[in-house]
C-alpha cells in the first residue's frame, strides 16, 4: 500500500461513509498529516496539471517538479514516487465527486425535488473536462496498480451510493417510500442519470452535452424511480 505524508483530508470517515466501506477504503487511504504546507500544494497542483496534460505513464517527476516550481530534490522530500503524488491527485477528485452529492437531508421528504437537483448535479458534474482525463488514468493503470483503483472507487462512487442509500434508507423509514434494497436502487439511480451522456465523453466520442438532455435524461431516472417506489 502506498504512504503518503502530506495531502489533502479525505471525506472517508464515520459521517460521510458506512463502516464497511469505511474499513475498506481506510485500509487503502494513506495517514492524513496534520498540516499540508504552501509547498505541497505547489506539488500537487503542479502535478495535477501536468498528469492532466500527459496522463500518468508520460509524466515524469523531473517534469513536476519544473510545472510546481521547486527541486526534483524537493519534491522526493514531499512525495517518495509518482505513484504516491497521483493518489494524492486522484484522492483530492474523489473528494470533490463526494462533496456534491452530501446535500442529502433525511428530513426532507421531497423526494421528487431531492433526487432532481441530485441527478442533475451528479451528471453535470461528470461532464467537467478537468474529471474526464483522471478517470480515464484511473482505469488505464488499475490493473497493475489495484490500491489506487479502490481507492478511487470506494472514496468516491461507493461514498455517493451509500450516502444516497442512507437517504432513501430514511424515506422507507417514514413511509415515503417502499424499496426493498436501497443500495441497489442508489446505484441504479445514479447510473440512470448518466446514460448516453457519461459514456460517450469517457471514450472520447461524444459531445458535451446541453442542459436541456441533462434535465430531459434525469427527469426521467426521477420519474422511473418514483413509479417503481413511491407510496
């Protein structure tokens, strides 16, 4: 498993995840320091743009060193490899995937209302470039590097599955809803508001798409999970 000394905190805790996602993405998670410094955000910044322009396997940490503005001496002082500096890099999108999910209130029973302004945040925000290109190394690499593959995953996609299951958990609980397993209609859900707009840009052979086929492609995820589950 790969260490990491400095970075940015991640969301995996006991108020975002559930215990056995939690246990799972902590056996993967390096320590979190007690204080990132100006300069390591100089590195993972510097870093980022340059894993974005090149991908992983063209990057080199002579070149992130010259992107961030320090020593490659420096940078070894920060981070022992390139591996450990993408983890940091992929970590910190995981975290920003999560964070737009976590408007999930229990006490709000407008269902309807809920899952819209989900579903729209969720599938606009994987249209954003700047998601695209570290997804796409993600996947290129998990083969031969499978802690960073789960670490992505179970910070990121499992964290907004279980917290939407939580939520839909809350809604049966009040008799707003009849599911019989949650878990499987939040992923089906956030699955739905994605299609034929996530893939395509994934593999490179589509165009963004509008805000009107968002609205029209969630609107009906939300219509479709309504009639198979509302009271």
């Amino acid at each position: 498993m790969m260490t990491e000394r400095f970075g940015h905190q991640t969301i995996v805790n006991g108020d975002v995840m559930d215990s056995k996602i939690e246990d799972k993405a902590q056996a993967q998670v390096p320590a979190q320091p007690q204080e990132e410094t100006a300069k390591c955000r100089q590195i993972i910044d510097g870093a980022r743009a340059v894993f974005l322009a090149q991908g992983f396997d063209a990057a080199s940490m002579g070149e992130i060193a010259r992107q961030a503005g320090v020593s490659k001496g420096t940078l070894y002082v920060y981070f022992e490899s390139k591996e450990e500096l993408f983890a940091v890099v992929v970590r910190e999108a995981c975290k920003t995937q999560a964070e737009t999910l976590l408007a999930l209130a229990p006490d709000d029973h407008d269902v309807e209302a809920v899952l819209t302004r989900l579903g729209q945040g969720y599938a606009r925000f994987l249209n954003e470039p700047h998601l695209l290109s570290p997804i796409r190394t993600v996947i290129s690499i998990s083969e031969r590097m499978p802690a960073i593959g789960k670490m992505f995953y179970e910070t990121g996609p499992a964290v907004g599955v279980a917290m939407l299951r939580r939520y839909l958990e809350a809604q049966v609980a009040t008799g707003y809803l009849a599911v019989d397993d949650c878990e499987v209609a939040a992923a089906q859900f956030l699955e739905s508001c994605r299609a034929t707009i996530f893939k395509p840009l994934l593999f490179n052979t589509g165009h963004q798409p509008t805000d009107e086929h968002v609205t029209h492609v969630v609107g009906i995820a939300v219509r479709t999970f309504l009639a198979a589950y509302r009271k």
